[in-house]
C-alpha cells in the first residue's frame, strides 16, 4: 500500500485527463501550470495563455517569492504565499496538481511542489512527464483562461523542510545531515561556469545530476530505480538529508525523488549556490578548477 500512498506525489495525465474530462476541477482540484524560463529564451505567461490544461491558473515563480531577497526564487513570507495561492482558489483543502512546458518534461513543477509542502500542504502532486506528454498523449489543451473564486489558505512554514546558510557552514563541520547537489557534473565539480558564477560544491555534498531521476520520455523512474541511484552515490535514505542546486529549483527535484521511496522529509537549502557563493569562506567552496591552477 505504502507506495501507492506516497504515489500521489505523482498523478498520470490519464488520471488528470479524466478528472478534467468529469468536471472535477474546481474548489477541492486545482491545477497549476509552474512553468519559468529564462526571458530570453520563452515566456512562460504567454505561453500559457496561448495554451495549457483546460483548468488551470498559471503560479508565476516571480511573484510568488521574497522579491526583498538578492537571490533567485526564495521562499516568501508564510503570508504572501497564503494571500498567492489563495487568489488562484487554493484552500487548505484543495489537491494541488502541479507541472511546467519544460523540454526535459519537468523542471519547475517539483519547486512549486515542495513550497506547498514547506508551507504546510500536503494534498500537492506532480503531473508525471508534464505538458509535454500531456500534449505528446493527445489530452486537451485549452485558451481560456479560468478565472477561479479565492480561497482561503493558511500557511505555516515547516522548517524540517528548509535548510539556511547558517545550517549548512555548521554542518561543514558536525556533518549532521548529508548533502546532496542537483547540479551538472561540470558545475559541480567546478570545471565549468554555473550561470556566470564560478562554480563548485558545498565540502562533503554528492553530486546527483537531476534530470538522473528522469527517463528518456520526461518521467520520473521507477521507485527502484530512484533507489538504486541514491545507493549508488552512497546516499542513506534512513539519515537525515538536503537538497542544494543553482537556486534552489533543481533541488527539488531530489527532494520529489526522495519522497517517492518513502522519505518525506528531505530540506531544501533555498540559496543553494547562488547564495553559498557569495557568503562562504573560500576555503568551504571546493573547486577543481582552483585546485588545478
């Protein structure tokens, strides 16, 4: 039974296709489209408004973070994120189905999934390979845009969930909790530029690439094969565990993987690189690019 439970973290777009198709959404479903990109490359609004799953409200990464923050996509206040999802007809009620337009078939979706669990939500899934299958699959998609009535959510920050800056330079040093990143190799590693930062890890972090939970198609793999990984890299899914990327979004995606074996309580480090960057001592930044200078 225990996997099926804790597979609703995902849904098929079967199983969303048909409860679109019989009306269910609506105050207790609500679907939203997470999808961002880099401006330069797509606008996710717009592309949502030119087409999407007939239902959904569109949860804009940009506005629902702290905008007082120097780094990407940080959590907002539990206020803000309340006063946000409840404009689009979320409730505490409410099943929340998440997914983005990205190529790989996920990227953003499994962020907006682990905000609704750090603010306390529990009914919150995946959509399993995303818009991409759900159009490659032939559901339907939609240009109206639905205008939900509001809601009321409460929030409460579960800080199991979260990890600080503060957190982790102490766990440099008392190793309480492994670390995992989400990262390319290359970024990891140091060898390559993240974003126009120079790059590298956390001391003591294991490099998992994200899109390695991934298959071919845009889904996410088998719970064994998810659980073969983490052995491979030596990751005990029975201790204490964090997730770090670029800026917090690709974390995620270990946290979700995670989930899925039975582990819920993986945290996400929100500043991630972009902020260990810029606030660590060198010497707590590894690089092999330094070293071989």
């Amino acid at each position: 039974m225990a996997p099926q439970v804790l597979g609703r973290a995902l849904v098929t777009a079967k199983w969303l296709s048909e409860a679109v198709r019989a009306g269910r959404v609506g105050p207790s479903l609500r679907i939203l489209d997470a999808s961002w990109y880099p401006p330069q490359e797509r606008n996710a609004r717009q592309e949502f408004e030119e087409r999407h799953i007939p239902g959904a409200s569109f949860f804009d990464i940009e506005e629902c973070r702290d905008q007082s923050s120097p780094y990407d996509f940080m959590l907002p206040s539990e206020s803000h994120f309340a006063d946000y999802v409840g404009r689009l007809g979320v409730s505490n009620d409410t099943h929340v189905v998440v997914y983005d337009g990205d190529k790989l078939g996920t990227f953003y979706a499994p962020r907006a999934w682990w905000m609704f669990r750090a603010f306390g939500h529990k009914e919150v899934s995946v959509l399993n390979g995303g818009f991409k299958n759900w159009v490659k699959e032939g559901h339907p998609v939609t240009a109206e845009v639905s205008r939900p009535a509001p809601a009321i959510f409460k929030a409460r920050l579960n800080t199991v969930l979260l990890k600080t800056f503060e957190e982790m330079i102490q766990n440099v040093g008392s190793l309480r909790f492994q670390v995992v990143d989400s990262r390319p190799e290359g970024r990891f590693r140091g060898t390559e530029l993240d974003q126009g930062l120079e790059s590298g890890h956390i001391p003591g972090a294991v490099n998992i690439p994200f899109h390695s939970f991934l298959t071919e198609t845009g889904h996410e793999k088998s719970i064994e094969e998810i659980q073969e990984i983490f052995r491979d890299k030596k990751v005990d899914l029975s201790k204490p565990l964090a997730a770090t990327c670029r800026k917090g979004v690709t974390a995620c995606h270990i946290a979700l993987a995670a989930y899925l074996c039975g582990k819920r309580d993986v945290a996400v480090y929100d500043g991630s690189w972009s902020e260990w960057f810029h606030r660590a001592p060198p010497r707590y930044k590894v690089s092999e690019l330094k070293r071989n200078k």
